[in-house]
C-alpha cells in the first residue's frame, strides 16, 4: 500500500527523539543528565492550577469556538497591546492547540505548491518540515555565529524571489538564543513591506531575555509592519505550560477567518480547561515568570563560563531564550556522532545541531536545575579528556 509522499518524506523531530531515549534510560536505571530539553523545568503556577480546576468544577468543559473562547481572545489583545504595542480585535487573534499548531496552521493557510518560505538558520527543528508539508520550500538564509546569530537582513533581501511568501524570524531564538534588536527588525520589516510578503514573528521566548536585551515585536517596529506580520505567541515557554497546549497567533482577519476554518475542521477547538488556565496566564500575577527569568540568567551564566573554559567547546552569550548552541568543531566529531558519544559514554543529552541546520553544533538547554548542570558540565569536560 502506498501512503503520503508528503508525511512519508517527513523527519522525526530529533528534540522529542532524544528526551524519549533518554527517558528509557532512565526506566532502565541510568542516571542520565538531559540537556536536551525544550521546555522549562519549573512546575506550572499555582493561581493557574486552581483556574484550571474551577474551571473543570463548574463545568467548562465543553465544546469551545473553534477560534477559541471570547475571554482569552479578548486577553490576548490585552496582553499585545500592555507588552508588545500591538493593537488588535479579538477577529483577529485565533487559539490553538501550542504555538506549534499555530505556526502549522498559518503555512496551511497561507502558502500554495511551488510557494517559498525564507528561514533563517539555525531554525528551530520544525520550521523546514511544516513549510515542506503546506507544499512550500524552505530557503534557507544563513546567519553566522560572529555576529551573533543575528541574520544580515541584506541576505535576506538577496533570496526573495517571485516565489517568495514569507520570512520566519525566531526572536529570541531557538536554537541559539539570538535577539533581534531593533534597526535589524526594522530592516526586515521595511523588506517584507517594499516586497509585499508577510514575516511570521515567532515570539514564544519573549519573556526570557537577559542583561540589557529587551524583546520587541517586529509587528510593532513601523506602523506599515503590523498588516505584514503575523505575530506568534503562546503559554507555553512563559507560564511553564508545555503540557497545557496553548498558543496563539495574531494577524490580519483575513488569514486568521482561514486559520479557523482550517482548525474547525481538524481540531475543532483547543482544550476548554487549558483556556481558562491560559486566561489565568496572561491575566493573573505574573511574579512566577519574572522568578523563572532570574533563575535562567543564573545558569546561562554559570554555562557560558563552563563551555568556553573547557578548551573543545565554545559558545556566543545567548542573549534570550534558555539554550546554549555549542560549537563542537575542535572535537572533529559531526553533531550526530557527538551527540551520541557524550550520551552513550558520559550519560549527558543534548541534541545534535544538525537538526537545526547546523552540524558544528550542539544544543545545550539550561531548563534544569543547577545541580544537575554542574554534574553535567563535570561529566562532559571529564568525556572531552578522552578525545
């Protein structure tokens, strides 16, 4: 039997791969360190787990709008406009299922066969496939790691062509924790404007940046940027709510009535429970995200350190987000082989930068606690030694 050439062609996400491996190890009774983790290692906030159980209590437990309930629409807009400067109506914001489900969503919507989508690299894991699945093709725009792995938006403006729908732009990135400032958003945007294409803003780390970084919303950077951009967001990173499957996107009516109908007919509506947390998230205290965003700077610091004192491996400051993209290049392994090497022997997870876009890299995650990231750098700088 003949299945999907376009699903048969998919690669599994080596992120999930690995924290399932290591999960397995760990059933068997290996002491495994996982840096390989894509979301934060803090429990949910209480006042969210209590909205969530009033909610199941008074029976909030049916069937929602497909675009997602009233309140939270009307919160997401609250929330863009007190955080990120973005006016919007509730017609023009759509739940869904994770900001995963939304990036989905909005290629489906908005790309046909033969479309291209520029994403600049490294790129989150995802990115190259969804794009793959709407009929689109990826092109993909290399930033450079002495630059911080901020993109030259010249480059970007050189790989547009006749075909090009639009710019993916991850600020603050994954994998390498790059933050775009502002003369470079503005750059891109005023490109997406002079060309007529739209740029996807995937802001899901916008909470997380550390130092003198402050998050700005592409959608925000010019008043003409807004109707060119589809800002992306969610619960997820912020609010410790991986589980909870909430994200959001916010854009023009148009392509957010389409975004509806598509999830109208594929997941009806996001979990009724998880909107009433999320409506918690974004509406109720916020002293927990600012706790986990202190933590994080603690151990991105104490990683850096670690990493560029080891003598095989480097790394640039990332500057947002809680990952860590290793240069691997003096060990004259590729990723993969790395990768493998440091679980199999040093019983340490981290994912190989090729599923990024990168084989001269890893991704170290700093989204475990302290104690474990020092027995985890112990262990890696004791494997290096046997190189």
């Amino acid at each position: 039997m003949k299945f999907s050439d376009r699903v048969s062609q998919l690669k599994p996400s080596l992120t999930l791969a690995i924290t399932a491996k290591v999960k397995a190890m760990r059933k068997k009774g290996i002491d495994v360190i996982g840096f390989g983790a894509g979301e934060p290692d803090f429990d949910t906030p209480d006042n969210i787990k209590e909205a969530a159980i009033r909610a199941i209590k008074s029976g909030l437990t049916k069937y929602t709008p497909s675009a997602g309930t009233p309140e939270l629409r009307e919160a997401v807009c609250e929330k863009l406009k007190k955080d990120n400067s973005l006016v919007y109506k509730p017609e023009e914001v759509v739940i869904s299922c994770g900001a995963k489900h939304t990036l989905y969503n909005i290629f489906q919507a908005l790309c046909n066969k033969n479309d291209e989508v520029i994403i600049i690299s490294p790129y989150w894991v995802s990115y190259p496939e969804m794009v793959a699945l709407s009929g689109a093709k990826p092109r993909i725009v290399r930033s450079r790691e002495e630059d911080g792995f901020v993109v030259d938006p010249g480059l970007i403006e050189k790989n547009i062509t006749g075909r090009t729908k639009a710019i993916i732009v991850n600020s603050p990135s994954n994998p390498t924790g790059a933050v775009y400032g502002k003369d470079v958003l503005k750059k891109i945007a005023e490109i997406a404007i002079s060309r007529n294409i739209f740029v996807i803003s995937d802001e899901i780390y916008e909470k997380f940046t550390y130092g003198e970084e402050r998050h700005v919303s592409l959608g925000a950077i010019l008043p003409e940027a807004k109707s060119h951009t589809i800002s992306v967001n969610g619960v997820s990173k912020a609010y410790s709510m991986t589980g909870w499957r909430i994200g959001y996107a916010a854009g023009d009516a148009q392509i957010i009535k389409l975004i509806s109908a598509l999830q109208s007919h594929s997941t009806s509506n996001p979990s009724s429970i998880s909107q009433a947390a999320a409506l918690e998230a974004l509406r109720g205290n916020q002293a927990a995200v600012l706790k986990m965003k202190k933590e994080f700077e603690v151990r991105r610091d104490y990683m850096v350190k670690r990493v560029n004192s080891s003598g095989k491996l480097s790394c640039v400051e990332p500057k947002g987000a809680f990952y860590i993209f290793c240069n691997i290049s003096k060990t004259k392994l590729d990723s993969t082989a790395f990768a493998g090497q440091l679980l199999e022997k040093a019983h340490v997870a981290c994912v190989p930068g090729a599923a990024f876009g990168s084989d001269r890299h890893v991704r170290l995650s700093f989204a475990t606690g302290m104690d474990n990231i020092k027995t985890g750098h112990d262990r890696i700088d004791k494997w290096l030694r046997t190189l």
